[in-house]
C-alpha cells in the first residue's frame, strides 16, 4: 500500500542522494526517453503512421500526439528538477563538508553585513532626526535674518535713492534671490 510507496520513495531519494553514478544513469535515461518520445511524436504527427500501426503493439497503437506531448512535459520537468541549480546545491551541501563550511561562513559574514548595515539605517536615522531638530531650533533665526536683510536692502535702495534725485533705485543681484527662495523680495 501506500507507506510501502513512501518507503521506496525515500529510498529513491537517498539513492538519488548519495550515488552520483546513479544520478547519471537516471539523467542519460530521462534523456533517451526523452528522444524517443518526440520520435513518436514525430511519427503520429507525420502521415506514415498507418504504416506503423501493423507493425506496432495495441499498447503503442493507443497513444496519440497529446498523450506523448503530456508525457514529454513530464520527462521535461523531471529532467529540469534533477539538472536544477537548486538541487545541485543541496547535493553539495549534502556530501561535502568543504562546501558546507564554506556556505556556512558565507551566512555568517552575511549576517554580520546585515548587523552593520541595520547598525548604520539607525545612525542615519539618528543623524536625520538631529539634523531636523537643529533645523527647526535654526528657522526662528534664519526668519529673523531674513527679515533684517529685507530691511536693509529698502534702506539702501532709499538711500541710493535720495542721492540720485528720488530716482527708484532697485538693488539687484544675489540678494534678490536668496530673499526670493525664502518667501518674497
């Protein structure tokens, strides 16, 4: 029954596991019968297949195109999940120690990344909350300054005013624009 399947199951894959050699005799088998499958496809797909079906046997006769096409998508995916990267890697880390240790240390150095990199997220965000506290201890004075500096410039456009005749006279340049990006000349 059923735990008699899940035995031989778990044999497979322990054998699967541990016998390279094994390996490649399933591989090079899934392969040929892979060929053979779109051998067959080839042939019911091409009109000679009344010619065959006297020589073929009733179990072969049965089989159309759609069920070697299912049957060729399940050697395919067979084959795609013994030739993964996935599993080649789990068959390293499985029979070599070498490269155990190696994929060990490779997490360790990657999890002391992560811790410094986590360390520096909460500097940045330190350095971010001080920089906006200083900035808001900073915008009273910078108004202030602002303020004064609009002040100074009409008095010395007056100035310069009342030595040119009350001439308007208009003070252009830098000033103009940094009291411009801060709310108004």
């Amino acid at each position: 029954g059923g735990s008699g399947g899940a035995a031989g199951e778990r044999a497979a894959a322990l054998r699967l596991e541990r016998d390279p050699e094994y390996r490649c005799r399933l591989l090079d088998d899934l392969q040929e019968l892979r060929a053979f499958l779109l051998q067959r496809k080839s042939e019911l797909a091409s009109s000679s297949t009344e010619l065959l079906s006297g020589v073929l046997p009733e179990a072969l006769q049965s089989v159309d195109v759609a069920a070697v096409q299912s049957m060729l998508a399940e050697v395919g995916r067979a084959l795609g999940s013994l030739q993964s990267e996935r599993l080649r890697q789990l068959l390293l880390i499985a029979s070599s120690q070498r490269y155990l240790d190696r994929l060990a240390s490779s997490l360790v150095r990657k999890a002391g990344q992560e811790a410094r990199l986590l360390s520096g997220c909460r500097e940045v965000d330190a350095r971010q909350h001080e920089a906006k506290a200083g900035l808001a201890g900073v915008a009273p004075r910078v108004s202030e300054l602002l303020g004064r500096t609009r002040s100074i410039k009409a008095h010395v456009e007056g100035v310069l005013s009342a030595m040119y005749g009350s001439r308007v006279v208009n003070v252009l340049g830098e000033i103009n624009t940094v009291l411009s990006q801060q709310g108004g000349v």
